[in-house]
C-alpha cells in the first residue's frame, strides 16, 4: 500500500506545475458549476474541528466548462465566489449547498504579454476592494490594478523590488491592510528558510510607491500561497507542502503587524490549523475572509492543476478566538 501510494504521490508531483487546460476542448454554451458536498473527515464523518477551525461545510468543485480550475486566489462577497486561474482566467460562481448553478468564466482582458498563454497570464495573487481588484502575474512580478466593471486595467508596476524575484517564485500572496497598506508575499526559492515580503505604503499598483523589504518565516517545510487581512487588523496566512508520502498538507498561521517596522524584519505567525489526511485536502492555494453573524469565516480553496488526479475543494471554517 505504501509503494502504491508512492507512486500515486509521484504522478501527482509531476503534475504540480500547472500546464493548463487543453485550448482545442470545446467550450459550453453555458457554463455551469456543480457543488458535492463533502465531510472534513472521510473516516470521522461527525469531526467538525482543526486546530481553531470549525468546520461549516466543504464541497467538491466540478464544471463543464474545461477552463474551469487552477484557482490560485479568490474573493468571497454576498453569495458568490471570484476567482483567479493560473491560466489567466476570471471564474464567478453563486456559493450551493449543492446541485448545479450558472458560472461564468472570462480570461482576464488585460496583463502581462499578448495573453491568451499561462507564461502571459499566470495569474496568483488578489485583492478586492469594493469596484477595484489587484492581480500579481507570477513570472512577470508585475501587479495590475482593475476596475471591476469591465474587467479594465487602470495601473500596473513592476516594483524594482520584485524584479530579481525568480520566474517561478513571485507573488504568491497579497493582502490589503486596512489602512490602505499592501502586503505581497514571494512564494521563494526552496530551501529558503525566510522567503521576500514587502510591505507598500499604498496602492502596489502605482509606480513610485513606496515599500518596505520584510521577510516571511512560513512553518518548516512549507511555503506560502496566500494570505488575508482578518477584520481586527492581523494576517491569516495558508502555507503548503508536498512530499511523497504524505500527499499534500496546508497549515494556516496568524500574524500581527509589529506597529514599528525596519528593513529586513521577518514576520512569523502562529499556527492555528494543520490540514492533513484524512481530512479534506488537496493542493490547497486560495483563501478568503468574511464575516458571518459576528463570525470571522475563512474559505480555502485548492488548486487541481487542471488534473484529473486532483480535486477543486471549497472549505469554510469558522476561526474560533
């Protein structure tokens, strides 16, 4: 079993770069999106609690539409989910209980290059504030700023900051701060122990703003592919690793912000949930905040790398303080 399990591990390794989907698949006259709901615990169907997470539901993802997947990061807003693909797409879709509902998937107008190709288009981090959006292009280091309505681009920068950043180590995560201040995190080099943070004055998006170079300490092993500012100021931050024979794990910290802050300091959180088999799990990247009867509610969705041996999960939790 372990050998079996090995080799499955392995298949899935290879396919951990995301490739996209295959452009001569058909495209639906209508996309639509199918919920499953799913259990936090295959083997402990009643278990509803990880670290300081309560469990409130959890589906599997499925579409028609073969554009549908690769989601490296979303926004939850009034029923409905926003995403992102490493392919370059918007994904919109009504959160179910289950069953079937309308989706819409839209390759995002403006960015990097010519599009139409994931080198152009990967994209990996975002941001929403009310009508405007902040993409981060992996491979690009460049960060562009949206109106939402047409799905237009209004600013963009490659901050100097960011340029020496590898092709296939840029912006994993971003996060605005309430007062108006950005967080963008490298995903890094492997092996780093302390991977590139940088802290804007404003708006990433516009050239000359200033920034602060900090460092992200992730737990040992793991990597950063998102974070989010919680509604009293601190960070959440989703980290992931893979290895052979554990598949994938995600463990989930929380920061505050120092009020005083200096060149080179590293940010560390606290962890407060550990993801792992047999819990749900899978190549977990996308992670969102809203607020839910008094409640902070922490969505985390994973990226199925437009592979078959792979799932697009949706989990809520609730974050017990």
């Amino acid at each position: 079993m372990r050998i079996l399990f090995a080799l499955t591990a392995l298949i899935l390794l290879a396919t951990f770069a995301p490739s996209g989907r295959n452009p001569s698949e058909p495209l639906p006259a209508r996309t639509y999106v199918q919920f499953f709901p799913i259990p936090l615990d295959d083997e402990q169907p009643g278990r509803s609690r990880i670290g300081r997470l309560d469990y409130l539901g959890g589906w599997r993802i499925r579409s028609n539409d073969p554009r549908f997947g690769g989601i490296s990061a979303m926004h939850v807003e009034d029923g409905r989910v926003l995403a992102v693909s490493d392919a370059g797409s918007l994904i919109r879709f009504p959160l179910l209980d289950a069953g079937s509902g309308p989706g819409r998937i839209d390759a995002i107008p403006d960015g990097p290059g010519a599009g139409g190709r994931k080198k152009d288009r990967d994209a990996e981090v975002m941001t929403v504030e009310g009508n405007r959006a902040w993409i981060g292009f992996e491979r690009h280091n460049s960060l562009w700023r949206y109106d939402r309505d047409g799905w237009r681009a209004t600013a963009m920068a490659v901050p100097r900051a960011m340029r020496k950043w590898r092709a296939n180590a840029g912006s994993e995560g971003m996060a605005r701060l309430v007062d108006g201040r950005f967080l963008v995190f490298s995903e890094g080099n492997r092996g780093e122990r302390d991977t590139p943070l940088l802290l804007f004055a404003g708006d990433p998006a516009e050239s000359g703003t200033e920034v602060l170079t900090l460092r992200y300490r992730p737990p040992a092993g793991y990597r950063i592919t998102d974070a989010a500012a919680l509604p009293d100021g601190r960070i959440a931050m989703l980290n992931r690793r893979f290895s052979i024979f554990e598949g994938f794990t995600a463990k989930l910290t929380i920061a505050a912000l120092p009020a005083s802050l200096r060149e080179g300091m590293v940010l560390e959180g606290k962890e407060i949930a550990d993801l792992r088999a047999p819990a749900a799990i899978d190549n977990m990247e996308a992670l969102s905040v809203t607020r839910e009867r008094g409640r902070t509610i922490l969505w985390i969705a994973s990226d199925d790398n437009f592979s078959p041996l792979q799932r697009t999960l949706l989990l809520k939790f609730a974050l017990i303080d």
